[in-house]
C-alpha cells in the first residue's frame, strides 16, 4: 500500500490587478495530486489555471507542516 505524504506548494495568481501569494499544504499519495488538489482548491475562487503560477511543490515531514490539520491526521 502507498503511503500519503505531505507536499508544499508555493505560487502565486494575478486578480484585479493584484498578485496574490499563496502557500499550501496537502496530502496526497503524489506530486501531480498535491498539484491537481491545489489547482482546484484555488480555481473555485473564480481562477482560471493559466493565470496561477507555481513556483514550487515540495515533499515535506509532518515536523515541518504548519498546517494544525494536516500535523494531527499524520501523526
């Protein structure tokens, strides 16, 4: 069985004419799941993806999670 890690994933999006910064914490069993889960968290706001850039998808240890969610269901 695999097992579920934890990614970050860092970008940003443009709004009416503001860039926004974002910071996201997931669980996921890959990368491209974390990414997909992210994308679509962020299109619900009325996004479109070609207007969200990332900048970086990191696997990371429940230790370095800040999300209180996310630190509680991995231990």
């Amino acid at each position: 069985m695999s097992e579920i890690k934890i990614y970050r994933i860092i970008g940003n999006y443009n709004k009416n004419h503001k860039k926004y910064l974002f910071r996201k914490e997931v669980r996921a069993l890959k990368k491209e799941d974390a990414l997909e889960k992210v994308l679509s968290q962020i299109t619900s706001i009325g996004i479109y993806r070609r207007q969200i850039n990332i900048q970086e998808v990191k696997e990371i240890t429940f230790e370095e999670s800040q999300d209180y969610l996310i630190r509680e269901l991995s231990e």
